[in-house]
C-alpha cells in the first residue's frame, strides 16, 4: 500500500519552486488559464500532458493553478506530484451535477465529504476491507463558506458522490438524490483521502453544470457560459487560500 509521495514528478515538468504551497486545482485546461489570468504575475510552469499549471500570486501570496483531468486516476497523479513540490494546501475548483431539484444550475456546492465505490484505486491506497472517510479539511471548508458569502450565488453544503463513470450515472438521482447527496463529480473523493494520507489540507468548491433530475439530455451549462461563475468563484477560493495559515 503506498504510504509516501513521489519524490521526483514524471508527469509535471516542474522544477522546486515552480509549485506554491496553495494550490487550486481544476479539470479543463481552459479553466486553469482563464484562474492564471486573474493572478499577478502568472507563468507557465508545465503543460506536459496537457496538465496546464500556472504560479502566480494573489494579495501577495503565492497560488498555482494545475489542471488534473478528469477522474480519480489522473487526479491523483496530479495531486501527488504537487504534494511532492511542496503543495501543502489544495482546493478543487470544479463542476457537479445536481442529483437534487432544488439545487440548481449555477448554484454553489462545498462538499463536506465524498462518497465513493469500493475497490479499484480506493483500494489500491487503502487496503482491502477499509471504507476510509473521504472528507476535507474543516479550517479550509469554513473559509471558503466564508468568502463565498455575498458574492450572489446560492451556496449548498453537504456531502457528494465521486463517480468513475459519467455516462452510468442516471440512476444515481433515485439511488442517492434521495438521500441527502447533493450531486456527482469525479474527482473530490481522491483529493480528501490523499489529503489526509499526506496531511494536507484540502476542500472544494463546486458549480452546478447540469441537474440529473432532468435526465442526461437536459441543459448542461458550456465553459463559455460558466466562465463568469468560475471567476466570481475563482476569486473567493484565492482569497481562502491567502487566508489560510
């Protein structure tokens, strides 16, 4: 079972002092560009792979912008090859689907723990015959519910369900909608468990894209449209992490 980070990153090019300790982390390469140009003094410090990654600053502090791909797997080669350049905080800025009517497109979800399947990577990390608690940090969740005050999108906390495969999800409304989970992504469950295999600290903000309560061929909001949540979000996540101690 692995226990310890890479030493050495193979798939960021990067050299030590590419990577900030705060770290926002993003699925669609156009999403981490359009953060880079919101920082003051952005670079481009890998696109290897196509795993954008920029370091720039924010109210003076530091902040790298990467983008991990989609699902658990690729995100967690992404997470743990910052985790060894020195990421010590990192937030996922992403997208969710809405397995609930009354949480809308558009609207804001801040997870407090992720659901995920049993086996397969989950398994690889932690052992046979453990359900580890997916949860993220509470300091860095409380900020981000902070700065996300007053900037007039509708905010929903609660738990949410890491899927490893989008196009089988159109159930999951009946299956978990009901049960309180607010919505499904792919990524957030591997970033709380290595956040707390590491010991960094980590959170997430989601954008409700799409309501799987409308069925797949419902509205699903484009990146040219999400684009203005993703800055008003995007803002309040980089002041977090300039908060954070």
């Amino acid at each position: 079972m692995p226990r310890n980070a890479p030493t050495d990153p193979i798939h960021l090019r990067v050299n030590p002092g590419d990577v900030s300790d705060r770290v926002v982390i993003v699925g669609d390469p156009d999403r981490a560009r359009l953060l880079s140009s919101m920082l003051r003094g952005s670079r481009l410090v890998n696109e290897n792979r196509g795993f954008i990654t920029y370091t720039g600053e924010y109210d003076g502090v530091g902040i790298t912008v990467a983008t991990h791909g989609i699902g658990a797997p690729s995100a967690s080669i992404v997470i743990e090859e910052l985790i060894s350049m020195g990421a010590r905080v990192i937030i996922r800025l992403g997208t969710v689907g809405s397995l609930r009517r009354d949480v809308g497109i558009g609207d804001v979800v801040v997870p407090t723990g992720s659901a995920y399947n049993y086996g397969g990577i989950y398994t690889q990390y932690l052992g046979p015959h453990i359900c580890y608690p997916a949860v993220p940090s509470p300091e860095v969740t409380m900020e981000l519910l902070r700065q996300l005050e007053g900037i007039g999108l509708r905010v929903f906390v609660g738990p949410v369900y890491s899927s490893d495969a989008f196009y089988a999800e159109e159930d999951l409304v009946s299956v978990l909608g009901s049960r309180g989970f607010l919505g499904v992504e792919m990524e957030t469950a591997i970033l709380f468990i290595l956040g707390m295999l590491r010991g960094v600290k980590t959170g997430a903000v989601l954008v409700v894209s799409n309501n799987l309560t409308e069925g797949r061929g419902g509205r699903f909001l484009t990146a040219q449209e999400l684009g203005p949540v993703m800055e008003r979000v995007g803002q309040a996540v980089f002041k977090a992490l300039a908060s954070i101690k």
